[in-house]
C-alpha cells in the first residue's frame, strides 16, 4: 500500500483491505508513528542496558516495528494475542508495561503481566508452543459460542505470532490442522524476519511460507511487513473474519530483522552487508515519515516524537537501576495452583537455611 | 448403608468422568478415537452420546496438538480430559507437558491455573507389540508443576479421576491397562481420601512393601504367599507418585523395619529410587536391612513374548522379601 518513498495506493484487487485504511484518520497515523518510534527507541535504549549489564540478554524487534504496531492496533478490544518473544510492538498497542518486558530479559520473572486481563498472552521462548496455545484458546471462544452472532461488540478472535524459523515446528503444523478442522477463530501471523539466528528462510521453507497452510485448508496472503497501513488492514480484515465465523487465516508479513537474533548473536558471521542495505533503504519508519510529510505532517511532530523517546529512554534506565530483585519465596510460589507438601517442605528448609546465617556465625 | 457398585476399572473410570462431566459442563474429553468409539480400551464409551460432540471429541492424531490445545482452553477456562492412546504415544506430547503445561501457572505468576487431566493407559502385560506397554511415570514425577497418580482398583478409578479433574493443576493420570477389566466394588457416596494420600491396603508387621497401580494385584499375591509361609506383610499403594505420601511410608517402616518397592517401571531413576532415598533419609535407624526395588530392567521393553520373563511376578517380590529378611 505505501511504496518506500511513502505514496500510498491500494491495488484494485486489494480493494476490501483498502477500506480498513479509509476508516483511520490523521490521528490514527500520528499514534502509529509515534508507537513505532516508541518502541525502536525502547529496543536501543534496551540494547545499550543489556551492554551494560543491566540484563542478561535483550531480544531486538528492530526493523519489524511496522508489523508489529500495524497488526497489534489492529486486533480488537476482545480478541487475545498469543505472542512469541520479539512481539514488543504489539504489547504496546495493547497496555503491556514495557518494564515488563524489561523484568523477564532481566531475570526478576519469567512475565508480570495478567494475560486474561491484558489478552496480550504471555512471552513463549520454545519456538510455536504458543501457537498450539492460541488454538485451543480460539477453539474456546468457539465453544463459548462467541464468534459469527452478528453482534460485533461480543464476538471474539485469536491471534498468534510466529517467525518463519517457528514455521519448521511440528506444533505449527498441528496448530493449523487443529483450527482448521474445529474453524477455530484465529489467525496465524508469521513476521517472516528472514533470519533464524544464523539460518535463513530457505533453510525453514521452499515454498513461500503464506502457502504454508493450504494443505491445511487453511488460507494465507502476503504483505509487505515494513508498511504499517498494509498491517494493519490485513490483520484487521482477517481479524474481523474469524470473528465473523470464517474460520482460520494465515499472514506472512514480509520483514527484516535489522539487528542481531539477541545480543547474544554476531550477524556479521553470517549475514552479507548488502541484504541489510537492501532493507534499510526499506525501513518501516522512515518510509511512514515520507508518507505523513506528504499528509502536511511537519517537523514539529517528529520533534515531539524524538523528544518523547528520550524521555523514555531515561525512565527506562532509571526504573531498570532502581529495580528491585525478586524476594526468596518467589522460587516456590505458583508452583502449583493449589498446596503441595514437598514445596511448603522445601520452601521451609531453604528459609531456615538462610535464617541461620542472619542470626550470627553458625556454630 | 453406603450405595455401592460392582465396576471393572475402566468403566469406573469412565462412571467418575462421567459424573465429573454432569456437574461441571466446562469438562471436556478429548484425543484420538475416544468419540464414537469411546476409546480404544472403551473407557469413554457413552459419553459422546450423552454429552454430545461439543464436549466430547476426536481429535487430529497429534498428541503435541491435543496437549497443546488442551493449555489454551484451559486458559480459556475449559477442564480438559485428554486422552493419549498409549503410553508409549506421549512422547510427542513432552515438550507442551514439560515446557508449558507444567510451567504455566508459575511463568504467570499464578494468573493462570492448569486444570487439565492426562489420562494415559500404561504398562505392559498385554502382549502387545512396542510402544504399548511402557512405564513412563518418571518422567512426569520428576517435572515439577505436574501432578501424577495411578489408580489400582475400581473405587480409586472412580473417585481419584474425579478427584483430578477438580484439581487446578495438571494431572497425569496413569492407568493400569492390564487390570482395566479387574473388578471391584466402588462407593457411590463417598471418596476414600484425597488422591495423593498413599493407603496401606494389608497390614503387616516384619516388611513393608510399597506399590503402585499395575503391580499392586501382583504385591497383594505376594503378601499372601508369605502369609502363608508365616511372614507378615504391610501392604502399601502409592496411590500418588507426585506428590509421594511419605509420612504413610515412613510410619510403616518404622514399624516393620524392612522395605521392599515393587513396580513396573526400569529401576534405576525410578520412582522406585525416589521412596528408597527418602526412606533412608528419614527412617534410617529404624532399618534393619537395605531398602531393595524390584523392578523390570534397564533395557526397552521386549518383544511381547518375553515380557512375562521382563516383568516383577510375585516370586521375584518374595524373592526380595526373602533377602531382606534374611540380612
């Protein structure tokens, strides 16, 4: 929809999906600039805390912000969101605390958040299991009978996200057998970033991965990832057919991941210099910058904006030297859901292990 | 006077889920062929017809699916019965039961709870061919967040699925195939405790011996053979190999002094090791003789016409008990 110098055109054949963008207005552009611009500033600023020491690793969504922020504002107040772990742009157009994220990086926990009040699902680090999850949830929302009643305010969808390395996991295969064959409300959003760390696509996939699921029954469509409108109104529009009882759909957007798998990886080893050329002269935000200045959108904004991400970048550093380390009772809490006698057991030796040291030299 | 039915185990079974899906309408079971069918061992037949295939339903064969799905409708709110068709069949399934379903509840700091059941046929006995008799209890024992119990007659069958469908956590409920069509009489009324309390099934006073689920037929043929010979034997079902009822061991041991664990499963790493180190932790001077497991070998399960050679008897149990004695 928006070419890299940020003019906007619908093609004719994708002239329902077009309709989505006719429905936003300049503010609507204006608050996905700004999200996209909020959460790349997140990513640096968490890049730098992660070299400092401040956490044990950091997972960069970097150059596939327009996916995110695109498709995140385009699920809707009831749907739930089931993500893997790059998903940071979706977790903010969906009231995630971003020191959240920051926490499960630092080791304070393993995700804060309560997912059935936030239906942003929690962080799944082993590639596709939530993708399963999101299945059996939407097939939930369909015993509920919650999809197709005509009252759009009740129904409800799921989506899942995904990378192109996740696709090569037997759960993403079983994951789209199962919502086909129970026409589970639900759409598989695959960020195809090019990259499993050092593996590229062509080692998950020879077919193009929006096919992955028509031997499934179920259908795909492609779009450009680093185009925030297209994003939107794809997810958006496949949203609002499995709310409407249309059965399951799978995205692929076309991304870059720009920085490294984590900041545990090297990408030069393996990556040539000039696909990452390539893509950059593609960047999602420079390209929406385009498209806005030609909406009449002026320096005063992208000012604002820049000015916002350094106020974010120091709350950030300072809410992260202030964080606090987890109490010892966290290590058996929630465990289990109701008592179990070997951890209250061992809960209280370790307790009593360590009080022995607070009340002088042990004997 | 207590309402009291003659069942063979897989029809308590399929009472208690039966009983579990009438009072809760969010119970759903589910897995390969357990629909129309009810099961290759039957053990859901009628449920379909009575509840209808909203709640009970074939799924794809794919067992990381049927786990997988099972965590997000229990996200959702739903209680799934799951079913895998073998024991030997869940290996697929491990990474959704070890990485999700049992760390769910604490990933979400305790935002979500589990309640999903795991129904799985184990053991061997059967003459079946590979992948169809095993014993794979360890593995989930050793898996925190998991709970796993096994049944060992029809009033248990009844009341302990019942009970671990209550649960709000994740149940791995292992059953005895070889003994599904073993009768017994099941309390309507009431259940016999809670489903991870061990129960001493014989009372004895020279040597304990504690078991579980298909073995335990086997242990009391054992003990009855002994009494026979004058030896007295206390007799004790697991019941529950996670959470272990220690306390229920360590008071028999105490007592008797002597303690022999009889299982299915291969010995070393087994839940088998787990009651002796924990005997000998806790009741150490109290034993006048070393804790011995009997149990099959380390080795995968033979060809069917061997099993009978692989698998603990009576006479390997009184062997042990022989040696015990007799330190």
């Amino acid at each position: 929809m928006l070419s890299p110098e940020g003019i906007f055109e619908v093609p004719a054949e994708y002239a329902e999906y077009g309709k989505y963008i006719e429905r936003l207005n300049l503010d609507d552009f204006l608050k996905f600039y700004r999200d996209m611009a909020r959460i790349r500033r997140f990513d640096n600023e968490c890049t730098a805390l992660q070299r400092q020491g401040q956490m044990g690793l950091w997972v960069q969504a970097l150059g596939q912000e327009a996916a995110q922020i695109g498709s995140g504002y385009g699920v809707g107040p009831n749907d739930h969101m089931f993500p893997s772990y790059r998903e940071h742009g979706v977790a903010i157009t969906h009231g995630i605390d971003l020191m959240s994220i920051i926490k499960i990086m630092r080791g304070v926990n393993h995700g804060g958040w309560n997912p059935e009040e936030t239906r942003f699902h929690l962080y799944a680090i082993v590639l596709a299991t939530q993708v399963l999850h999101a299945t059996g949830y939407a097939m939930g929302v369909n015993f509920d009978g919650l999809v197709g009643t005509g009252n759009p305010d009740v129904d409800q969808a799921v989506i899942t996200y995904f990378g192109d390395g996740a696709t090569a996991e037997g759960d993403v295969s079983e994951a789209l057998l199962f919502a086909a064959t129970t026409k589970a409300p639900l759409v598989f959003f695959c960020q195809n970033n090019q990259w499993a760390i050092s593996s590229p696509v062509s080692s998950q996939t020879v077919v193009p991965l929006y096919l992955r699921g028509e031997g499934f029954g179920v259908p795909g469509i492609q779009v450009d990832g680093n185009d925030v409108l297209a994003c939107y109104a794809v997810t958006a529009k496949h949203m609002d057919d499995a709310r409407n009882g249309l059965g399951p759909s799978l995205i692929e957007a076309l991304t870059y991941r720009v920085g490294a798998h984590t900041t545990s990886d090297d990408p030069t080893k393996y990556r040539p210099a000039d696909e990452l050329e390539y893509w950059q002269a593609r960047d999602p935000l420079l390209r929406f910058e385009k498209f806005l200045r030609r909406q009449g959108v002026g320096d005063d904004f992208f000012e604002e904006v820049a000015k916002a991400g350094d106020e974010l970048a120091e709350q950030i550093r300072a809410e992260t030297f202030a964080m606090q380390n987890p109490p010892l009772e966290n290590i058996f809490r929630h465990v289990y859901s109701d008592p179990h006698p070997m951890v209250a057991e061992q809960q209280a030796w370790l307790e009593g292990y360590e009080a022995s040291f607070e009340e002088g030299e042990p004997s | 006077m207590s309402n009291s039915v003659e069942l063979p185990i897989a029809k308590a079974i399929n009472a208690g889920i039966q009983k579990a899906m009438s009072r809760n309408d969010k119970v759903l079971v589910f897995g390969e062929d357990v629909a129309e069918l009810g099961g290759v061992f039957r053990v859901t037949e009628g449920l379909l017809a009575e509840f209808g295939s909203k709640r009970v339903f074939n799924s794809p064969i794919a067992e990381s699916g049927i786990v997988g799905t099972a965590i997000g409708l229990a996200m959702r709110g739903y209680r799934s019965v799951a079913e895998i068709q073998f024991d030997g069949f869940v290996y697929p399934a491990f990474n959704q039961i070890v990485s999700q379903l049992a760390k769910i509840t604490n990933r979400s700091e305790g935002h979500l709870s589990m309640p999903v059941v795991i129904r799985i046929p184990y053991g061997g006995g059967i003459g079946a061919v590979e992948h169809h008799s095993e014993s794979p209890e360890a593995y989930f024992a050793h898996t925190p967040g998991l709970r796993v119990i096994s049944p060992s007659n029809s009033n248990d069958a009844y009341w302990m699925i019942q009970q671990a469908i209550e649960s709000n956590d994740p149940v791995i409920f292992f059953e005895p195939k070889r003994r599904y069509w073993q009768k017994g009489m099941v309390n309507l009324d009431s259940p016999p405790s809670t489903m991870h309390d061990a129960a001493v099934l014989r009372e004895g006073s020279q040597l304990t011996l504690v078991s579980y689920g298909p073995m335990i037929p086997t242990a009391l043929q054992a003990a009855e053979v002994a009494a026979s010979e004058g030896i007295s034997i206390e007799v004790i079902d697991l019941r529950s190999m996670s959470p272990i009822d220690f306390p229920t061991i360590i008071n028999s041991v105490k007592k008797t002094g002597r303690l022999v664990i009889a299982s299915e499963a291969s010995t070393s790493f087994s839940v088998s090791a787990e009651v002796a180190a924990k005997v000998a932790e806790l009741a150490f001077y109290h034993l006048e003789a070393p804790v011995l497991r009997v149990g099959s070998f380390d080795v995968p399960y033979p060809p069917a016409k061997l099993e009978e050679l692989f698998l603990p008897d009576a006479d390997r149990i009184l062997e042990a008990v022989d040696r015990s004695l007799s330190y």
